[in-house]
C-alpha cells in the first residue's frame, strides 16, 4: 500500500521522481493508492500545489491515474519498466498470446554480406525494391497508396503519429474491449481514452459518436481480425462509420490492419471514403514471423510529413537489412503460398471452436483473424478452471475498459479434436463455476 512507501521530496519534479522510483523499483504497485494530496503536502511540509503539480506530472506520463472519489492510484500499467504477460503455467496448452501457427511462417533468409555504408540512409529510408509490392499490398483492397512510409512496427507508428497530432491530456476514441498494448501506450502518452464499446462488425456509430462529441481529437480501431474479439468492418458498418466521421474532419483516423494478410475476410476500410485525415498501418510480424520488427503506413499527405519529419529526427530510418529481408520474402511465391495455407487453416480452426462452443450454447464471436472472444461472467474462475484441465487463455481485463468480461482464445493452431476437446471442458468450468457462484 501507498502508506508503506515513503515519499520525498520538496519540489514538484522531486516528489514526481519519488512516486516513479517506488513504482519502478515493486514498491508501489498497479493500483496502490498514493496520500491524498494534502496529507503528503503536510507530511513533506510543502504546499498542496506542489504536490498536485507532482500528480499532475505522473497523470501526463501515463504513471499513475486519478479515479475521482477514489483518490490517485498507480496505472494497471504503469509507463516506468517493462510489463510482460503472464507467465504459462507449465504443463498447460497455451491459446493465450495471439501469435500465429509457426507452421504457416516462412522460413526468413537475411541478404548476404552488407558493404560499409559512407554516412547514413537519411537521403534514402526506404527501399524501392519494397515500396513496390508494398503500395501493392495497400491497392489490392483500395486503400489510396500514393503516400506511404515505413517504421518499426505497428505499435512504433502509432505512438508517433499520436505524439505529433496531439498534447498531453488530449483525448483518443479506442475499442473497448481493445488492443492491451494501446491502451498502455494511450496514458503512457499522456493522453486520455474515450473507450468506443466494439460489437461482431467492429466500432459500433453510436459510441462513437458519442466518444468524439466528448472530445476525442483521434481513433485507433481495428477494420478486421479485431483485437481480441475478432470484429471486422461489414460494408454497411463502415457507411455508418463514415457518416459519424463526416463531422469530425478534424479527428485523425488510425486503422490497425496488423493481421490484413490472414484475417480471412474481406477489407472494407474507411481509409477509401475521402477522410481528409487517416492512416493505415499493417505489419509483417503476424504472417511473416515476429522478428520482422516492420509496419507500413498509407496515410494523407499532412500525416505523412508529420510522421516522417518526427522518425527523421529520432530513428531516422527503418534498417535497410531489415527491409530487404521483408522484401524478399513477401515477394516470393512459396512464401506468399505458405501465407494463403495458413489464412485458410486460422478460418476453418476459428469458426470451428465458435461452432463447438456453439454446441454446448456458450455464445462465443471471431469473423476474422485467429482469436476468439468468449463473454463469460467471471474471468478468474474460467482462467482456472481451464487451466485444472490443461487450457491456458487470457483474461479479459487487460482488453478492457468498461466492457463486460470475457476470454480471449487464440485459435491460430488449435486443430478440430482440440477444438471439440476445448469447448467440452469450456462447459464443464461454467457449470463448475455457477455451481460455486450461484445462477
């Protein structure tokens, strides 16, 4: 607990970097309530308006959170050290991490040797021999390819592209539930989410509406293989995004196309309805392996500028290694063979465990890519009731915001008899738990 901490400190940036070192070093962990704001002042003997410039310094880096009544705590994910998943338990399936089945990556072949380099790759960040089936890979579903960049995953561009178009405080519209990296990365930013409730066609209007009448100057949504319902953009689902969008010209659109290449469905992206500020994002890690730390972005002109002008003074550009590699491979035909194989097998493995959950009438969703959600209405006791009987899965919290509860199934490789197997032990736990629970 916070009272088990002691503070220092007799400025604001004093009193900020005591707070960040408990929280760093264990001491203060995700939740723990920090003193009131007039109790530490009168404890450290300053003002209350030191103390608050102090908390307001670790709201604005995403450190800690106020919750109204409730005091100042600690962020569940705090922007000080790293934060990994939980470890699997030995012994135990593991359908948790979202990745894809190895079976379906292609072997990657680095280029052979590099001659020294005079200077660096500021003039020239990105390769010719990769731009060109990357604006092909963007035109093949219509998104506009005329501007398109690089960088260092998906996650990377995201947070430049929210760091540049906005100011601590600030407010981004993300899906709830919703990609955990994001909404870490969104507070560790500074800026505050205005969760948009997400339904079997993605984002529904409404709550969008709603989320950007509040403010939101930016949204970061998912157009397929939703992060981790599996939602995806139906066509008539992106007119009615469209149309909210229309009086929001301001709002910087971000779509997350991460898994374009095997969600299994259809692109119907809002990036092809005349926003005047949007950008798409996709990435070769899912499909291609994980060491292929790449996004591509096609963006609006201004996003671009914006993009590139901020990786030019940091990185400067992605590692030409890197993207020959990337090139090689998404140009070659037993790759690109070995990609569709897999994208066909996450359908069938998919929609089979949502089909055998359907038999024992447990509601479960995933239209795209290779995760499943499953509304269930306690997560730690399905957690580990499945885990009594070999199953590891995720727990819906770190998903969500103020949805309601479910687990996230990663079905990536989870063959029929598994999937039978599965949805069998799957019942078995709910009856378990409203045994124990009550109905």
């Amino acid at each position: 607990m916070a009272t088990q901490y002691s503070f220092m400190g007799t400025t604001a940036r004093e009193i900020a970097a005591s707070v960040e070192r408990g929280v760093s070093e264990g001491a203060l962990g995700p939740g723990a309530a920090l003193p009131p704001v007039r109790r530490l002042a009168d404890e450290l003997g300053v003002s209350p308006g030191t103390v608050a410039t102090a908390y307001k310094e670790l709201r604005q880096r995403g450190i800690v959170v106020t919750r109204g009544r409730g005091g100042t705590v600690v962020a569940e994910a705090p922007a000080v050290g790293s934060r990994r998943p939980p470890r699997v338990p030995a012994g135990v399936r593991d359908l948790s991490g979202g990745h894809a089945d190895p079976a379906f990556l292609p072997v990657l072949v680095p280029p052979g040797p590099v001659r020294p380099v005079h200077g660096s790759h500021r003039g020239t960040p990105r390769l010719p021999e990769l731009m060109e089936p990357t604006r092909a890979w963007f035109a093949a579903d219509g998104v506009p390819e005329e501007h398109v960049t690089f960088a260092h995953g998906t996650l990377d561009c995201v947070a430049r592209l929210l760091s540049t178009e906005l100011r601590p405080g600030d407010a981004v519209a993300v899906e709830d539930p919703g990609f955990h990296h994001l909404l870490d990365l969104v507070p560790a930013l500074g800026l505050r989410m205005e969760p948009v409730a997400v339904d079997g066609e993605g984002i529904r209007p409404e709550e969008l509406a709603r989320a950007l009448r509040a403010g939101a100057r930016a949204l970061v949504c998912g157009p397929r293989a939703q992060s981790p319902t599996g939602a995806r953009f139906t066509a008539g689902r992106r007119e009615a995004l469209l149309a909210v969008l229309a009086d929001f010209p301001e709002v910087l659109v971000v779509e997350d196309d991460a898994n374009a290449a095997v969600s299994g469905v259809p692109s119907h992206s809002l990036t092809t309805g005349g926003l005047p500020r949007w950008a798409q994002i996709r990435t070769a890690s899912k499909h291609l392996g994980i060491d292929l730390r790449w996004a591509a972005m096609a963006c609006d002109p201004t996003t671009l500028a914006r993009h590139d002008g901020r990786l030019l003074l940091t990185s400067g550009w992605v590692s030409h290694l890197l993207q020959r590699t990337v090139a090689a491979v998404m140009t070659d035909p037993e790759a690109r063979a070995l990609v569709a194989r897999g994208e066909e097998a996450y359908a069938r493995r998919r929609e089979g465990l949502v089909d055998a959950l359907g038999g024992y009438g447990i509601p479960a969703f995933g239209a795209s890519g290779f995760n499943v959600w499953v509304p269930v209405r306690d997560e730690s006791a399905v957690v580990n009731g499945l885990r009594t009987h070999g199953w590891w899965v995720a727990a819906g919290q770190r998903f969500r915001i103020a949805a309601p509860p479910g687990v996230r199934i990663t079905t990536a490789d989870l063959v029929a008899a598994d999937a039978e197997r599965l949805a069998a032990d799957f019942a078995r736990v709910l009856g378990e738990s409203q045994d124990t629970y009550g109905g």
